[in-house]
C-alpha cells in the first residue's frame, strides 16, 4: 500500500445534506449531480460558476444518471421515470416489480452501452442477506423501455462501477462488508448475462484458515460507494473510519485517504480533466460527539488525484 500524502479536501458549497448519495459528473454542463435521499432532494454544482441548486421532488429519490438527450432519469419510490430538464415533471418510464415487505429499489449507474442498472432488495439497516435482485432497463427505443432481471440472491449494491472495458462491474456491499466483482458474458448485448459475483476485497477478517479476498480493517468498516478509474483501480468511500480506500483489480488495496467526514457515502470522478474526486458525506443520525469531531458531515467535497476517472456513462434515451 502506498503512502499517500496529506490529502487537501475542499468542501463544494455550504450544503450539509442529511445523507448524499448516488454523485456524477455532468461533463456536458460541467455540473456535479448528488441525492440527498432523506430529504427527497437532487443538488447540483455548477463548476464554473460555483452556483449550487437544488430540486425536492413528491416522493424518494434513491437513484439517477444523465441521460443521451440532456434530462435525468430518475430512481423514485414507485418506479423509474425520466425528467425532460431540470425540474421538470418526471415522467413513468419502468415500473419496477413489487418486492417483499420492507425492500427498497436502490439507483445504480449506466454501463458502456447506455442501459441502466439498478438494484432491488432489503432495507440496508436490516440483517445480511442476499434478497436483492439486480435489474437492467433497455436502452430508450420504445416508450416503455423493457426492464428485466439479471441476477437474483444479492446483497445490497452501492457504488456500483463498469470496468474500463466493460467486461466486468465492481460494486460495494455495505451489508457483507465487501466489494464484489462480477463478468459479463454478453457484452453489450441484450439480453445480458452476468455471473455469479465474487469477493474482491472484504472489511472483516476471514476466519482462522480461510483463504481468498484480501481482507481490510477494521472489521467494523462499511465500504458506502465507489467510483472506477481509467487504470481499472475502484476508490471505495469507507464508513466507520472516515476514509477512502482505492484497491487494484486483484483486490489489494493501492492507497488509502483520510476522508474529510466520519460518513463518506458515496464517490465519483469528474471535473475537465477528470481529476478529481469528488465525495459526498451523510450528517443524519450523527451524535453531538461526533459531530463536534467532524463538524462538515453532510458536506460535499473535492480533492485532486493523480488518476482520471472514467467518464459518466449516460442512458441513451
């Protein structure tokens, strides 16, 4: 592991959110998009201009991604809808079917081929289990574009990342303190087939005489979001103990950032040059002690890496 310098964060706006979520970079706009999901709110951050807004919608948002055509599409309590611009009325787009009592539908992002992925299963609060099922839309050739199961028996998905050739997506699993990894056989083409995923990295320590992913400490860490870069690394935002991790694609870990917030949530890389890191932070059910230690939970921020990261992948509509 290398021994990264004093990281030098930059807190984007005075915007504290109860939890930030789901980030990108809108290279097009230049703008940073982020969720804060408690709140039912989409914030935005114009680089240039430094102007930070904000949209609160009807009902939760957990997810969203660019779309082709310049709107979002959205990741909302009862289904999936696309929004034209700007707070504009979000349209139905998918209908996500119904999962047991207490799940949640869960955004992720866009592969290389403008098809959106996202996750349905149990709340992260409850007990580890792997009740989740990995959903894929279609690209936008048809009104209502087809929606359709890829792998069942998952746990949670965050932060979930295409490989810089597409051949294979990383994701977080806060729930089994693990980033995953798994291949698919179809690249780009419909429908897909993705494998049974495996354990990059984990969070807790293997029992005595296991063998297999590189485990990371503490074992009370929970990997909350990742981003890939254009060397295949995932930069993993790590709750517990404030920090940002970045492992290889054998799962070692390569360096690891002090993060600026005890609740880092969620990553991704953007910026010109694609240079930067930018964090988003949770400030919801922190003590006054903690608080006190990290008074900017709930902040967006920056910092600049010498790795680019991989361009948003848009939904093609």
């Amino acid at each position: 592991m290398s021994a990264a310098p004093t990281p030098s964060w930059q807190l984007i706006g005075d915007t504290l959110c109860a939890s930030g979520e789901a980030p990108f970079w809108h290279a097009r706009e230049e703008r940073l998009y982020w969720i804060d999901v408690p709140l039912q709110r989409i914030w935005r951050w114009h680089q240039p201009s430094g102007r930070t807004e904000h949209w609160d919608l009807p009902q939760a948002i957990t997810g969203m991604a660019p779309c082709r055509s310049g709107g979002l599409l959205l990741v909302m309590a009862d289904g999936l809808h696309h929004a034209a611009g700007w707070t504009d009325t979000p349209m139905p787009l998918a209908s996500v079917p119904g999962g047991t009592e207490g799940s949640v539908v869960r955004g992720g992002r866009c592969d290389p081929w403008g098809r959106f992925w996202l996750l349905q299963g149990a709340s992260p609060s409850e007990a580890p289990s792997r009740s989740g099922t990995l959903y894929c839309l279609h690209t936008r050739t048809a009104a209502r574009p087809s929606l359709i199961a890829v792998r069942r028996g998952l746990h949670d998905v965050l932060g979930w990342s295409s490989s810089p050739d597409g051949r294979s997506f990383v994701w977080c699993t806060p729930q089994a303190q693990e980033i995953e990894q798994a291949m698919l056989s179809n690249p780009g083409r419909w429908p897909p087939e993705l494998s049974m995923p495996i354990t990059l990295a984990r969070f807790n320590r293997p029992a005595s005489g296991t063998s297999g992913a590189p485990a990371l400490t503490p074992a009370s860490d929970r990997p909350s979001g990742g981003a890939m870069d254009q060397a295949g690394r995932y930069w993993a935002a790590v709750a517990g103990n404030a920090r940002v991790v970045c492992i290889d694609a054998q799962g070692q870990t390569v360096a690891e950032i002090a993060a600026p917030a005890l609740q880092p949530s969620g990553l991704c890389f953007g910026g010109p040059d694609m240079r930067t890191l930018f964090l988003t932070t949770a400030r919801a059910h922190r003590s006054g002690e903690e608080l006190a230690q990290y008074p900017l939970c709930g902040g967006m921020f920056a910092l600049p890496v010498d790795a680019p990261g991989l361009p948003t992948p848009v939904y093609w509509d």
